[in-house]
C-alpha cells in the first residue's frame, strides 16, 4: 500500500516536470545557508548603491582638486612683481630734466624768451649807439654757443640714459618671462611702458635742445644781418 502511494506521488511529479516548457528552469528566490537568508537581488542592489555612491565620493574629490588647483592659480595671478624700475626710471628722468633746468643765458621759459628777443634781438638792441650794437651782437653770440653747448649736454645726458635702460629692459624681461601669474605679467609690461616713455621723453628732451639752439642761431643771424643794414645806414648817412 504504502508502495502504491510512493509510485503514485513520483508519477505525478514526472508529470508535472514533463508539462513545463522546454528550457524552464525552477530556482528559488532565495536561498538559506546555515540559517542565514540570502536573497540575490537584495545583494545586487546594494552592490549597486554602494557603487553609485563610491561614484560620487570621487567626484566630489575631483571638485575639491579642482577648487583647490583655481585658489592655487588666483593666489599666482595676485603676486606683485618682485622686481622694480621705477626708481632708476624716475632718476633717469630727474636727470634730463636737471640738464634742461641748466640751459644757459635763454632758458626753457615762454617769458624769459620773451625778455631776451626784446633786450637783444630786436628793436632798439639793432638801433641803438653803437657800443650797444657790439654788446648785443656779443650776447646774440654767446646765446648761439650757449644754446649749442646746452643741446650737447642734453644729447650726452641721454645716452647715458641709454646704458641704464639697457640694463632695466634685460631685468624686465627677465621678470616678465618668469611671472607666474597675470598680475606679475601685467605689471611688468606696465614698467617697460614707463620704461618707453621714459626714452620718448629724453628724445623730446634731446629735439627741443638741438631745436632752440638752431632757433637762436637763426634768429643770431638775422639780427646780424638787421644789424648789417643798419651800420650801412649810418655809413651812407655819414658820408
């Protein structure tokens, strides 16, 4: 009896085994092992999360490098130039400058000038007596050579300007190349502008000396040769 039923219970299993579909499979949704649940979705899904979260730890370590490398780079591009020219600049300019203040006789001044073409140059300084003729043709002359000798002065001065900013452009480029950010750059382009500027002023400096001294021998020459009509004047007058 107890046979029978066993016979019968395994048939109906080969029964039920044969009706399943080709390639189906039974598999348990979970599984114990030494009393312990285990379900594979639950632990796919954490692998997951813990995946997805170990993703953002790294990018959020990325931002802080990042955050970290543009603070390194601003601190860089706020750095002032360690290297100065201003000073030597300014004493290359006080230089020129204390030439010009030393122009002899006619000085750089509108009303000096002004003073010196009435005294001698013009006017009663070309009619007056005739010592006084001499006097002014003398001082006519030692403008001319004054003025001369103030524009070499001038010319001197600013050559030996041209040593020092020889020395400064090297140090400024030097300075320029090895700035380690836009603010060391920027300043050092600053200074070699000055540094231009500097050099135009002393070539101004250089034209408006040579320029007076040709305007006073000009002007020397023309008064001579007013001068000249007028010592024939009073020739023919005398005789």
């Amino acid at each position: 009896m107890n046979m029978s039923l066993y016979r019968r219970a395994a048939l109906a299993g080969l029964v039920t085994i044969a009706t399943l579909p080709a390639g189906a499979v039974i598999a348990p949704a979970s599984a114990q092992v030494g009393g312990i649940v285990h379900d594979p979705r639950n632990y796919a899904q954490n692998i997951l999360t813990a995946a997805r979260t170990l993703e953002q730890i790294n990018n959020q370590i990325k931002q802080l490098q990042n955050q970290a490398t543009s603070l390194v780079n601003e601190a860089r591009n706020l750095q002032s130039l360690p290297v100065s020219t201003l000073q030597e600049l300014q004493g290359q300019v006080d230089r020129t400058r204390e030439l010009l203040g030393q122009a002899q006789r006619v000085a750089f001044d509108v009303g000096d000038i002004q003073k010196t073409f009435d005294a001698r140059y013009r006017g009663s300084a070309l009619t007056g007596p005739q010592a006084a003729l001499v006097a002014n043709a003398e001082a006519r002359w030692n403008d001319s050579v004054g003025a001369f000798q103030d524009a070499m002065k001038v010319q001197a001065g600013v050559v030996t300007n041209m040593g020092g900013a020889r020395q400064t452009i090297a140090t400024l480029v030097t300075a320029s190349q090895s700035a380690t950010g836009a603010l060391q750059a920027a300043q050092a382009g600053n200074q070699l502008l000055a540094l231009q500027s500097q050099q135009l002023g002393d070539l101004a400096a250089a034209i408006a000396a040579q320029g007076r001294a040709e305007m006073l021998d000009a002007a020397r020459a023309a008064a001579a040769e007013a001068e000249g009509r007028e010592r024939f004047r009073r020739f023919r007058k005398g005789n």
